[in-house]
C-alpha cells in the first residue's frame, strides 16, 4: 500500500498503517510523553506502549503518527504482530519479507534464515527516515528482528507486556493506564449523546466506572445505548452491575469481559449466531455474503443482524461488504464460538467457509484465466464475477483471506480444498508473481494431490511449482519437478500433461544456457500438442521456440515461428500471449535496424496489457519497450519506460527489478 504524493514527497511510499481513529480521548499526557522521548532520542527512536486490551494503545499510537506524518517522508511500516491471538503470533521472518518487498528489494535477493533477512532489512533501513508501527507485540524475540538499523527511524511497538529486554536496544517505555473517571466520563458522552448522559449524570458515573476505564468498552456500552433510545440509564448501569462488583472494579479485564457479556446477552439470536460465526472465520475481515453461506441463511437476513452487529461495536464497516473486528472483540467471539458450539458445529462452520472461499477463487479464475481446461469445478456456491477486472480487483482485495482459508484447509487436512485452492491461484500467479509465497502454496498443493492419488492433477502442480522455481533462477529444482510430471503423465498416459512437462523443460533448459536442448523440448511439446488438436498449447510452444531461435541469431527462423504463434493467439482470442509473441517479435525488428516498427508494434502491446490489468506483462514490455528507445536515441521516453517497468517489477517482487537497476 502506498500513500499519495504530498508537497516534497516521492511519488510513491510505502504506507501500510491502518486509518487513525474516528474517536479518540486525547491522551495529552502520552502524546506529549512520546514528543518528550522523541525529542530527546540522538538516534533511532524506540519506544514500546503496553497496557492492557482495549486500552487504545493502538489508538495512541496511529494519532501520533499520523501527527508526525510529515517527519517521515519515506513512508510508514506497518504489522499486526497478533500477540494477542489464540493462533501463533506473526513469524518475523514473513514479517521482514513484507517489508522487504514493500521498499523495493527483489524477492530473489531475499534471504531465507531469518538473521539474514534481519540484516538485509538493517541495510535496506540504513539511510531511511522511515517509521515503523509494530503492533500487538508477542515477545522481545518476535520483535527484535524487525528493528531498522536507520538513525533517523522511529519504532513504534505496542504491546500487553512491557517488554523491558528491549531496554538493551535503547527502548523507552510508555505504560498506557485506563483512562481517568473525568476522561472515561468525557468519551462516554462523546460516545453516547451529552443530552442522554446528562440527564442521569450518577448513572452515567456507575456505567463509565463499570467500563474500567477502558476505550473499547465505553465504545460498546455507548453503541448498545444507540440501539435503545428509550432505555434508562439507570436501568442500563444495574446490568452492568450484575457483572461486576466494587471489589473487582480494579480487574479491567474483568471488566471488559462484563461489558462483553452484557451486550451479548442483548442480542437477538440471529445476531448472536453470526457473531459466533465470525469467531470461526478464517481470515482477517469477511463480507455478508460469506456469512450467509456459512450459516445457510438469505444474505438479506444476515445482513439485518449484521446491522445489529454494527450498532453495538461488535462489528466494524471498512468498505462496501467488508466487516471487521478490533483484535480484543475477536478473540472474544473465538472464545465464545469454542464454548457456545460443539466441535462438530465449528467444524461444519469452518468448512462451509472453505468452500464458499474455494468457489469464489475458481469464480475469479474463471474469468481471470479464461483459456485453459481445470480440474477443479464450481458448485456455483457463489455469484458469478462481472468481468476479469472485477475478479482480479475481489482477488487482490481478498488475498490475506484467500491465505488464511488456504493455511486452515492444509492444518485441517481438507485436502480436496487445498489442491483446488492451488490450481485456482495459478491465473492471478501468472499476472502477479509473488514467487516466495506462491512456492509454498504450489508444495503444498503437491502434497494434497499425492495424498488423495490425483497422478494428474499432482504433475499439473508440479509443473506450477517448476515455474516458479525457474522464475527465482532454480533451474535445477524446476527440472526434478518437470521430470516428475512427465512421468506421471507417461504413466497415466495423458498426452496434455506431457506436453505439458516437456514445455516447462524447455523453460529450464533455456534458463541454463542449454539452448538447443530448450529447442528439441519446444519441438517435441509442440508436436504433441498438434496431434492432440490444442491449438493454444501448440502457439505457446512455436513463441518459445522463436524465442530461442532468435537468441540463436536465427531471426528468419524465428519470425515463421513467432508470426505464425501471434496469428494463432489473435484467432483464439488471447490478448495477452498475442501481446507476448509480438513483443518478441518486435525485438527482432529492432535488432535488424526497424526500431521504428518495432516501437510501434510494442506501444500497441502496452495499450493492449494496460486493459488488461496484468502488472507483470505490463512491466515486461514496458522493460523491452524502453531497452530500444534507448538503443535508439530516445533516452527520455526509454527513460520512462524502465522506470515505470522497474517500479512494476519490484512492487511484484520479481527478480528482473535487478536487471533493469543494472
């Protein structure tokens, strides 16, 4: 995520902190605490706000830094570290892969021990004025390894443990307290109305004190009042009263639980199923229609109690269908889902969850990637998408979901749902190219195949997986892959699973230098192919192979293969690999000296994959487009080219991002 432009910002910087609170009491004490500590830091600024759930040390933080947003003109590092969930807490390694990517290193040059990654990030850190927002901390080893080695950054952790081992790197501490009667009074009634409040100011009192002082709570007290404009005050705080005692008044975790208790009781039923339903979901935030599947309701009806949801606090709105929870609510309603459900029942959950996710992939795979036979099928579970931007646009929106649904099937071994998963991811792949990911995703894949004896659908995984290692450089590993599924295709006897492995031994052959060999594998695919009657395989295989003619200088060759590839592609309606063949095409034209033609050809290309929203082909002839118009004479448009190319690379981690720096 990036943030717009400003007045003396670049174009583009890293900005992964959610939105500041709508609310908040201001904290002038803290606020000004953490300018003191600010101020007076020599280096790196490091400090760690802990407190307990609910307190809005989260809160505290965003306002200030967004305060501060102009001090850090290269942008703000964001994680939700997940100390406070009932699943492990976030690995730092994936963590530093994040942000590694986010300011611009290529995945490739990516390390996989963690002290490696620790490192590359102190090096990538070094020079920045940058700040880093680490949230819901687990532990000072979760932590740090995140820590940047810039003199100018400013570190943020928050956390329910003070963490003091981080004094050792230069941490200051803020301890958050619950606010002051006077202050959870004052956000009571910015919550609840100040007619309302007033008119009862002693219960006002009783239900601010019940609240222990804590943010959260307050917020879902003053949402059940919204609800219930005719409800007493009076008859309000003895509800509360009934969950806490003077004695406990000093547990504000206690307390939070009261108040959680109280608003749950005042649910409907419905309401309070779904919101058990939530504390079964997978992922990070959910959408009504998933809800709705889950629980086998109309959607208009779910949506009803979504809406009590919302107007008790239990639920949050951040986009159109798109609901969340804070961290402390959601480990409440998990909580409440273990005990309130039989296993069966969050089992029978969970898995309608997977499968409505899974047939929402394939959906958008379907219109993604239109031009290839799947094994996987729909059961039409949910609606169709309108078009492929509108697919690819629900699949980057919901990717850490897609990823959570993905983690839950392998734990629980749904292996029909994780090889389906996999083979549904390859078209936003194909476009995107997040190998580091996507390399775990496609082993799995493999992994659920064998063990439910899909010999075909496990080569077509296998080969996936090939791809991605020969798009990282592993030639060697693509090879044993390839090699794998060309036997089980041999065994199965299916010839579109060998043509298959062939094609993609071909692509790591070339990848080693071995040219002639990448052109017999090229040969015999496409053969195959042909005999098969698969006209799209059999273009796929002849633009490889004048691919490699041409880098064999053999460009009369290579334009009979190439041509004859575009003209196929065009008839079968591909956009994307009619765009490809030219481009290798228009290469040609430029290496005999018709720069002019092959500009030409190129920009209608780029016109071409711009329509199609498809970063990685985007960059590709964006990269080749502008290697000529600097080859001839055009420095500013080439200039151009590769810059934006290179943004694109990096941003999709790929590996060329260091071609073209060079």
């Amino acid at each position: 995520m990036t943030d717009p432009a400003g007045p003396g910002f670049p174009a583009e910087r890293p900005w992964q902190v959610p939105a500041p609170p709508a609310v908040f009491e201001a904290r002038e004490r803290f606020t000004a605490e953490l300018d003191r500590l600010w101020s007076e830091s020599t280096g790196r600024h490091l400090v760690v706000v802990s407190g307990v759930g609910g307190v809005g040390k989260t809160s505290l933080a965003l306002d200030w830094l967004y305060g501060k947003a102009a001090e850090f003109p290269q942008g703000i590092l964001y994680s939700d570290l997940g100390g406070a969930r009932e699943q492990p807490p976030e690995d730092p390694s994936e963590v530093l892969y994040g942000f590694l990517t986010a300011l611009g290193t290529s995945p490739a040059e990516i390390p996989m021990s963690l002290d490696q990654r620790a490192a590359a990030f102190r090096t990538a850190t070094a020079s920045r004025r940058i700040a880093v927002l680490l949230d819901d901390a687990a532990s000072v080893a979760q932590v740090r390894p995140l820590l940047p080695a810039g003199q100018a950054a400013v570190v943020v952790v928050t956390s329910r443990w003070r963490l003091t081992d981080l004094g050792i790197d230069g941490a200051q501490f803020v301890d958050l307290p619950p606010l002051t009667e006077p202050q959870a009074r004052e956000l009571f009634e910015r919550y609840a109305g100040t007619e309302r409040v007033r008119s009862d100011p002693p219960a006002a009192r009783e239900i601010a004190a019940s609240c222990g002082g804590l943010p959260l709570a307050l917020s879902l007290v003053a949402a059940r009042l919204r609800t219930r404009p005719r409800r007493s005050l009076a008859r309000e705080a003895a509800a509360y009263g009934r969950w806490t005692s003077s004695e406990r008044a000093a547990d504000k975790a206690l307390s939070l639980n009261a108040i959680f208790e109280v608003v749950y009781e005042g649910l409907p039923q419905s309401a309070a199923r779904v919101y058990l339903a939530c504390g079964v979901h997978p992922g990070p935030y959910f959408s009504t229609e998933a809800l709705a599947a889950a629980l086998s309701r109309p959607a208009g009806a779910v949506e009803d109690d979504i809406d009590e949801l919302i107007e008790a606090n239990l639920l949050s709105e951040t986009g159109e269908d798109r609901l969340i929870q804070h961290m402390v609510l959601r480990s409440d309603a998990r909580t409440r889902a273990a005990i309130s459900l039989s296993a069966d029942e969050r089992d029978r959950l969970a898995h309608s969850f997977a499968r409505w996710y899974l047939d929402r992939v394939l959906a958008a795979d379907e219109v993604i990637h239109p031009h290839r036979a799947r094994f996987a099928s729909r059961e039409a579970r949910s609606k169709d998408f309108a078009g492929r931007a509108d697919g690819l646009a629900w699949w980057r929106d919901q990717l850490p979901v897609i990823r959570a649904v993905f983690a839950l099937a392998a734990e629980q071994e749904w292996e029909d749902i994780v090889w389906q998963l996999c083979e549904a991811s390859w078209g936003f792949f194909l476009h995107h190219r997040d190998y580091q990911s996507w390399i775990a995703t496609f082993e799995r894949g493999v992994l659920a195949a064998t063990r439910v004896h899909l010999p075909l659908v496990q080569a077509r995984l296998r080969c996936q997986l090939a791809f991605a290692y020969a798009g990282l450089g592993w030639y060697g590993k693509a090879a044993e892959e390839n090699v794998v599924a060309l036997r089980l295709g041999q065994r199965e006897d299916d010839g579109p699973t060998q043509a298959t492995a062939l094609s993609q031994l071909g692509r790591a052959a070339r990848g080693q230098g071995d040219l002639d060999g990448a052109l017999d594998f090229y040969r015999q695919a496409a053969d195959l192919q042909e005999r098969l009657g698969i006209p799209r395989g059999v273009a796929l295989c002849r633009r490889r192979q004048g691919e490699v003619l041409a880098k064999l200088g053999r460009y009369s060759e290579a334009m009979i293969e190439l041509t004859a590839a575009a003209t196929m592609m065009a008839e079968l309606g591909d956009a994307a690999q009619h765009a490809r063949s030219v481009m290798a095409l228009a290469k040609i034209h430029a290496a005999e000296g018709r720069a002019g033609d092959a500009i030409a050809r190129l920009a209608d290309s780029l016109r071409t994959v711009r329509a199609l929203d498809s970063p990685y082909y985007t960059a590709e002839i964006l990269a080749t487009l502008g290697e000529i118009e600097l080859q001839n004479g055009r420095e500013k448009e080439g200039s151009g080219h590769l810059a934006e190319a290179r943004t694109l690379y990096a941003e999709l981690g790929d590996p060329r991002t260091v071609e073209l720096g060079d």
